[in-house]
C-alpha cells in the first residue's frame, strides 16, 4: 500500500523505463565518444557545477589534463539511495548520445519503480547533481555517468528507524548491479547523531556484500560541527564516513571522528559525499586505463581506492579533536595510478 496516493505524489515520468539488456549498458556507452570533449582539448569541457569546490577538489586541473585518457564515468552508473527524486525536472530528464542520463528507479518503502519525493522527504532530487549532472553545459564531477535513483527513507534527516527500508534499498543494488553497471553508492542519509561505534542493523550484511562485489558506498558525516562522532550510516563498517573541508581552506569543519575515511571539500557533507562519490569514478576508470595493480593497496577495489585518496590527499590537522585526516586530491590520485612504473 503506498504511503501516500499516488496522485498526490509528484508524477514520475511516464517514457522512463528499465530497457537496457544485462551486460549491455557499459559496453554501448563505451563505443561512444564523450559529449563536450575533445582529444587533447586543454580546455573545460563546460562548466563546473561548483568552481569553488571542484577547484579545491583539483577536479576541473583533472578534467584538462586527461582529457585525452579518461571519459568522465561513462558507462558506470551511481546509485543515489536518498528520499525520493522527482524525475520531472529537467536535470533528469536528459539524454546523452549512449541514452537516457538516469535509467533506473526503485522506491523500497513502497516496493515499486516510482521514487518521487513524499513529504517530508525533499532532497534527493539534486543530490546527484555535484557528482553527476550534464544539464545544458554545467557538469558534475562524473558527468557523464549513468544515474539510479532509490528512495529507501522517507526523509534524509532521519527521525526514526528505516534501517529496513534502507537495507531493501541497498539489496535492490546488490540485485541490479550487474544490469545497469552499477559501481558506486551514494547513501545520502544522515541520524545526525555523535555516534563513536557502529549501529549493528539490518544494512551491515548489505554493506558487506556489496564492499566484496567491488561497489563503492560512502555516506556523509553530518553537518553538526560535531567533532567526538558522526552519523548514521556513515558509521557503519564497509561504509566510508565522508567529512568536509571548507573550499579553498584546507580547514576541517562539520562533523568528523577517527572513524572519518576522508575529508572532500564543500559547504555540507551531504555534498562532500556526493563529491567523494564521483571521484570514485573517475579513480576507477582511471585504474582501468592504467592497468594499475591496486591489489596492492587493498583487498577489494573500494579499499584500495580509498587508500589512493588518503596516501595522495592533503594531511588535515584538526585544531579541536587533535585528529589528522587526509583530503581528496583527485588529481593527485590520478597522477598517482597514471605514474610510469606503477
């Protein structure tokens, strides 16, 4: 039974729909040339979704020096598990030359494909875009991904227990990763609560499985300048705690703990997270290209990609906790796996 009528709810688009054959999505997408790029270009191949914060992040130094090696996510899908999207706006609605930017939905509240946002939930609309928007010249980081849209909580800021909503969400992942080329998670929400262990809930074995399968999953920090714990499910083992840098600074700030994996630089960690989420991606292909050996760095490629972040990223003292933390340089990591004899 749904939550609220359907009627009521903000419509879905009706030409949306789950179309592509199983093990086709990547390999379509990657006979075809990138939108906005060409070889050797030196030039940004559009505007930034955020110049400040992809400046520090060195994305946009990223995109024009390897502009010639890399594809920017194409081929790869991130699933967005957040409270709903309204796939009427016009961010979501584009069509890049391999297909429709977003390609799959699922609502595991309700159990059906329709993720539209019910009241209170509001913010999963535009958390794809800092990772993954291609919308008219303005880009994301990865942007020419794929995008799946999951609501699996009725509101980001939690006010309740919906770890069983959220572990459907993150089976539907675990399920349709293969089909749709899934390779990162951004699980947006937040208890905003300072915590210093794990939660154990229904998403552990989740989290797990999806850790050995080689998907990526991160979740934010939180946004309460708490410095002695962090949120749920970022907490969690198999899930990388995203903190935040203020751009340009180098300076922690929001919540953080030695349970955070890396500081990312934005104004919230909600986009820290999405940031971190999309520079996955970019490692990812990256590593491929290369044919870089990342066993070396950890045990599944998730883990070995967050050690390049850390070992590559700037050292952050913080002043309040006395913690050191590392900050993403996705250049840096880039350069890192592209080195000659690595």
């Amino acid at each position: 039974m749904k939550s609220i009528p359907r009627n009521n709810r903000t419509p879905a688009d009706p030409s949306r729909r789950e179309f592509l054959i199983e093990g086709t999505v990547a390999a379509f997408a990657a006979a075809l040339p990138a939108p906005g790029m060409k070889e050797g270009d030196a030039n940004l191949p559009g505007e930034p979704y955020n110049a400040e914060q992809f400046e520090s992040m060195r994305v946009t130094d990223t995109w024009k020096k390897y502009a010639d090696k890399l594809t920017w996510g194409k081929g790869q899908c991130l699933a967005v598990l957040d409270d709903g999207c309204d796939l009427i706006v016009p961010q979501w609605k584009v069509v890049l030359p391999w297909g429709r930017k977003e390609i799959a939905t699922h609502d595991s509240i309700d159990g059906d494909d329709d993720p539209s946002p019910v009241p209170p939930g509001y913010h999963g609309t535009t958390m794809g875009y800092p990772s993954s928007l291609n919308f008219e010249g303005t880009l994301g980081i990865a942007f020419n991904n794929y995008v799946a849209h999951v609501r699996c909580v009725s509101v980001v800021h939690l006010r309740k227990d919906e770890s069983k909503t959220m572990a459907a969400g993150l089976q539907w992942v675990i399920d349709h990763h293969r089909h749709y080329n899934i390779t990162t998670v951004n699980l947006s929400p937040v208890d905003d609560q300072r915590h210093r262990e794990p939660v154990p809930t229904g998403i552990d074995e989740k989290l797990e499985a999806l850790r050995k399968l080689g998907v990526w999953v991160s979740a934010p920090c939180g946004n309460n300048h708490y410095a002695d714990g962090i949120s749920w499910p970022a907490c969690q083992p198999c899930c990388f705690a995203i903190g935040a840098t203020v751009p340009l600074e180098h300076q922690v700030h929001l919540d953080r703990f030695s349970t955070t994996a890396l500081l990312v630089a934005a104004t919230a960690t909600s986009s820290s997270n999405g940031h971190a989420a999309g520079c996955s991606m970019i490692l990812r292909e990256a590593i491929e290209k290369a044919d870089y050996d990342w066993k070396r760095d950890g045990a599944t490629l998730p883990d070995a990609m967050m050690a390049i972040f850390q070992k590559t990223g700037h050292v952050i003292t913080d002043p309040q906790s006395g913690l050191t933390f590392r900050e993403l340089d996705l250049l840096a990591a880039v350069d890192h796996v592209f080195a000659p004899g690595r």
